[in-house]
C-alpha cells in the first residue's frame, strides 16, 4: 500500500501547475503566495485516492477524461479562482462550454489537491460562501 503523503506526478513527473501570487490588502486572509500545485495520494478523504471516487462522473461529463488527466486540464489552465473560508482551502475553476472543473486546493507550504469534480457553469459559489479572488482576466 502506498503512503498517504507520495506525491503523484502529472504523467511527465512535475507539479499539477503554478498558483498565481494573489494580493488582498482589505482581506488579508484571501492572499496567497505563489506556488506549485501537487496531489498528494492521500485517502478516502483526500488525494488522489479520494478523487478516484468522482472518476466516473468526471468520465461522464467529460467524455472518458480519467481523474488524472482531469486534474491536469483544470491546473494547467484554470479561469477563476475561490477561497472557501470556513474550510481554508482555494477551488480552482476552468470554463469549458457550459461546464466548469473544480479543484479544491489546501495551502500547506505548496497547495495540495484536495479532490476535483465537474460543476455547471451557474455553480453557486455564493450560497456556498465562497469569493472569487483572481480571474484570467484580471476582473472580478
């Protein structure tokens, strides 16, 4: 059995991709430094092992896309980024067509994936209390 704390590569032995540097000087708590981002293998709560549970509904919404090269599209090219405060962790979202991909993220020195799943592109990131802090676009 492998170790909770392994790192799992994206397939050509890096980092998930970069978390950009993220300055808030009203709200200090939704800053972030820039970072790689990792999947650690985890457990059922968490990691790569936790993201096994929503692989197929990951390879329904997105065409037989397994968890790993899911991960990897969402990283490497994420429109939106979210902080949860009352869980502490950052959702990473990217645009594709009437889809989004979120990846939950937890700052612990690098940001760890925490687990990934498909949403609509109207998910209410409001009700769940979650602010939008960077966009590509650099609007928010």
């Amino acid at each position: 059995m492998a170790n909770i704390n392994t790192w799992i590569s994206n397939g050509n032995g890096f980092s998930f991709g970069v978390f950009p540097a993220v300055v808030n000087t009203f709200e200090p708590k939704k800053a972030c430094s820039s970072g790689e981002i990792w999947l650690p293998m985890g457990d059922l709560s968490k990691g790569f092992i936790h993201l096994q549970k929503h692989e197929n509904r990951i390879r329904d919404v997105y065409a037989g896309v397994d968890a790993l090269t899911y991960v990897s599209i969402v990283c490497a090219g994420y429109s939106e980024i979210y902080y949860q405060n009352k869980t502490d962790t950052y959702l990473i979202k990217k645009y594709n067509g009437i889809k989004s991909a979120v990846v939950a993220a937890h700052l612990g020195g690098i940001y760890q994936i925490i687990t990934a799943f498909p949403v609509t592109r109207d998910f209410d990131h409001k009700r769940r209390k979650e602010d939008l802090i960077w966009t590509r676009n650099g609007k928010w």
